[in-house]
C-alpha cells in the first residue's frame, strides 16, 4: 500500500515536467523536440506544415544527431525531408535557417544534382543524405528547441 500511495505521489510531483515536455507525438533528443511526419508533402510543403507546428524541418548538425534521426526513419522504412537545400545558390547546401553544414552525411556520389534539368536542390535523408527535386512528396522531420528550463531544471527520474 505504501508503495501505491509513494508512487501515486511521485507522479503527481512529475506530471507537470511530462506535461510541458514535446507535444504528444514529438520525441525528444538532445536540445531538440522531433516529429516525424507520417504524411507525404513537397519539401516546401513540409516546410511550412513545420512552421505552423512552431517548428522547422530538422537541421542536423552532430553526427549523434543524424544517428537518432537515422534510427527511426530506418525503423519507419521511409525518406525524411531534412531542412537542407541549395536552391539559393546551386551547390552550397545550406539548412533553412541561413546557418552553413558544420557536418554532413551524404549517401556515396551525392549530392548529384541529378534529374530533369539539375533541379535536385533539396535534402532527405534514409540513412544518408540525397538531392532531390523538392517537388517530390516524402515524409518530413520537424524540430523545435526542448524548452530551455526544462533542459536545465527538469527533475531526473529514476535516478
């Protein structure tokens, strides 16, 4: 009984830091709250269904970051849009934000810039990373910051 009511009790203290976590349906890993869509969209159709989450197609930036993300779009057997392209200036792939790679991960021979006309110009990933016309309709990884004072003073469970 005690151990009802001490577990009853530690879950009431928690509830508010799972609450306020990712939304249901977003994972978490690192600084980062991720959905994996499991819909079909152009890249620039991802792109805003992202902002309108409040979020952004999924810029990699550490080699453990590509690995989680590589896991699961492995586990859903799918391609991902990332939020990467060159459709600025062709050949510098840079992430949606503005901000340059600082790591990479592309499939042998990409980025290629194949297809009609050259008109790969956007990023997806399914363990790696290809070009792809961004007209194409994949699946889409969004990301949004873990809220900063969780990151920081969230209790540890289990511990």
């Amino acid at each position: 009984m005690f151990n009802l009511v001490y577990f009853s009790i530690l879950t009431l203290c928690f509830i508010d830091a799972v609450k306020t976590e990712c939304h249901i349906g977003w994972l978490h890993y690192g600084n980062s709250c991720y959905l994996f869509s499991s819909t079909k969209m152009s890249w620039y159709n991802a792109a805003s269904s992202c902002r309108e989450h409040g979020a952004q197609l999924a810029e990699i930036e550490t080699q453990a970051e590509d690995r989680y993300i590589t896991n699961i779009a492995q586990t859903l057997r799918s391609f991902f849009w990332l939020g990467a392209r060159d459709d600025v200036v062709e050949g510098t792939f840079e992430w949606s934000s503005g901000t340059p790679f600082i790591y990479t991960n592309w499939h042998p021979g990409e980025p290629n810039n194949g297809g009609p006309a050259g008109s790969e110009d956007c990023v997806f990933t399914d363990g790696g990373w290809t070009d792809q016309s961004c007209d194409v309709k994949n699946n889409y990884v969004c990301e949004k910051e873990y809220p900063e004072e969780l990151a920081t003073n969230a209790p540890v469970v289990g511990k």
